[in-house]
C-alpha cells in the first residue's frame, strides 16, 4: 500500500518543550489532538540547547530525570511531516520511541531528541521545561507609576 501525506493514522507524540500549550512553537500542532499530559517511565537529562529557545533530551538514568510533558495523538503523515520539517528530523532532531505514563497507563510514542546529542558539561538538567522566548518583565505598580506621573 502507498501512502501519501493525507493518507489516515493514529500514533502518538509526546513533547516536553517548545511546542506544549502555551509555548512559541504550539502552533505545529494545531491539527493534532492533545490528549493529556504525560511523563516519560524512563529518566532523560533535558538541557537547553545553546543560544536557542528550546531543549533536548538524551537518555541517562544516572543524572537525569522523569520528563514531564503532553501527550498528542498524530492522524495524518502531513501532520508528521509538518513535525518532521519542523524538527528538522532526521538530520537536527530524530524521532524515536518511548514508553511514557498518562494516568495509571504506560503507553509506547514517539518523541524527538537531537541527533547525536550529549549532556553539556556547562547545565545541569531539567525536569521540565518552562522558558518561552516571550517574557514579560514589567513591574506593574511602577508602570502604573510612570504613567500616571
């Protein structure tokens, strides 16, 4: 059988920075269906990727920890190639699976870490990640203040 990029699927992703809800880069995933959040069963170390906005994840039981992110369930290839393309998978990034844990359930997904990745000498890792390129530094009382003279 040949497969296009409309033809239907069903698989899952799950993704631990950029593109949760509330982040820069959701928008790549409007067209999946989010399902719940999610942590990995395995422990990652997840670092911020230098001078980027975004982290990645390798696989170390020893420093890392659980990853905690969102589960999305993926229904068309467009919608993976967008993701791939997106990722810049397989080159940048890499798609691989993992088993994660969503309520009492453990389920088998994909998700992407950076190829040929490793962990920085300069970070300590994440368990989740929290940065999002749009940061609002605003002490409201004193720009209350300086508008009102």
């Amino acid at each position: 059988m040949i497969k296009d990029k409309h033809t239907k699927i069903e698989h899952y992703l799950f993704v631990y920075g950029s593109l949760k809800k509330g982040f820069d880069n959701h928008i790549i995933l409007k067209e999946a269906n989010y399902i719940s959040d999610a942590k990995t069963i395995n422990k990652f170390a997840m670092y911020k990727e230098e001078n980027k906005n975004y982290p990645y994840i390798v696989k170390n039981e020893s420093i890392g920890h659980i990853i905690e992110g969102e589960l999305y369930k993926i229904t068309s290839e467009n919608i993976w190639a967008k993701i791939d393309e997106f990722e810049g998978a397989p080159n940048y990034f890499k798609r691989i699976n993992i088993r994660i844990k969503i309520k009492k359930r453990e389920i088998k997904v994909k998700t992407y870490v950076l190829s040929n990745s490793k962990s920085p000498l300069n970070q300590k890792p994440l368990k989740s990640w929290v940065e999002n390129s749009i940061k609002l530094n605003i002490n409201f009382d004193d720009y209350y203040r300086y508008i009102l003279g």
